[in-house]
C-alpha cells in the first residue's frame, strides 16, 4: 500500500512502509520544502510526463563507494592524457537539459520532466543540487547531476554524448569530498563501475551522518 501526500504537508511516511518495488508515496509537488525533506530520508521522486508524482525508497539502495569505483587501464589513460577538461557546478542547466533530452536505449522518453528541471534548477540556485560537466574541445559531451546531503551525493542522472565522458564525470565525482555515491537504482554500466547494493538502513545511517 502505497501513500497519499497532503498538498498542505511536506512531509512523507516512514520509508520501511514502502512497497516492494520501493514506491512509497503518491502526489504532492517538487517544492524544495518537499524535496530536502525526500532526500534527507533517502526518498526520491521518479515518474513520467502525465502521471501523479511517485516517490520511491527502494529496499536495497544501489551505490558506489568512492574508494571502491573501477577505473580501467583506458580510462586512466584517457584521464592522464587529458581528452576531457571537467567543471564542478559551471553548467548545472544545460547538464540537466541534456539528461532529459538524450535518448537511452530501451527507455521511451523521459522522467525529467520541464517541471522536474525547474525544481532541481531551483535547488542547485540555493546550493543543494550540483553539476558534473565534462567538455571537449569548447563542446559540453558528458555530465551528471545530483543533490549533496551531508557526505553522500544522490546522483540522479548523467548523460555522454561521447564515449567514456560520464564516466570520467563519475570519476571525477569520486574524488570529491564525499563518502558515498547513491545511484538509486542498479544497472549493469552502474555495475561495472564498482556500484554494490546495501540496505537501506545503511543507507539512511551513512546519509544522516554528519
């Protein structure tokens, strides 16, 4: 059973009351009240244009721990050799615009909505929300953005419009200082890069350490 938010309050039921597919809540809005309060108790909100706003605290949490991402010999060269120049926070609306305008394979369009961008736009303006950019040659080719509690960086999406770009923003990302990086929900690339499931009562322990 899954919940129905009040309009007139910003606050969400305990995350161990979600569904087994994580869905914990419906409606509400993307306010930034709502929003800090999601995150600050691992909840997040994912849905499609058209639908109510779905909020979702999955059971097990997908995550990279920094020390932990794998970096190939590859991409280490690629890295010495300076293919990609990276930024922090310089382009926070075009990386947002791109994660929502870029196609994935398998996925027919996209969860980021205009709304969503504003809201996430919004936080980034007052300092919560944050931007990876990785460019070449002048050109914005990769990136990734997310909301910063504590020590853990929720990343919510990256995009690479030439090859290996997010991962060298993931890496980059990785050596900042944080403990850990939430990716949500696993994926075989996500995988690959050195991202582990853990509970989310570790989760929720290592997000509300100060």
């Amino acid at each position: 059973m899954f919940f129905q938010l009040l309009d007139d309050n910003p606050g969400f039921p305990d995350p161990a009351l979600a569904e087994e597919d994580g869905l914990l809540a419906i409606g509400g809005d993307l306010s930034m009240e709502r929003l800090l309060i999601a995150y600050s108790n691992g909840i997040f909100p994912w849905f499609s244009e058209g639908e109510p706003i779905l909020w979702y605290s999955p059971h097990e949490r997908c995550v990279i721990y920094p020390s932990k991402i794998k970096v190939s010999k590859s991409m280490r060269k690629i890295l010495k050799q300076k293919v990609f120049e990276i930024t922090f926070n310089q382009a926070f609306a075009e990386v947002i615009r791109n994660c929502a305008t870029t196609e994935r394979k398998g996925q027919d369009g996209t969860w980021i909505t205009n709304e969503m961008q504003q809201a996430y736009i919004n936080l980034h303006q007052q300092g919560y929300a944050h931007s990876v950019e990785v460019w070449q040659g002048g050109t914005l080719v990769g990136g990734l953005y997310g909301i910063k509690f504590n020590r853990v960086f929720c990343g919510e999406s990256m995009f690479s419009h030439v090859s290996n770009s997010s991962k060298a923003a993931l890496i980059f990302l990785s050596k900042m200082n944080i403990d850990l990086i939430d990716c949500q929900l696993p994926n075989d690339h996500l995988m690959s890069l050195g991202a582990e499931m853990i509970s989310r009562e570790l989760y929720l322990e290592m997000l509300q350490a100060p």
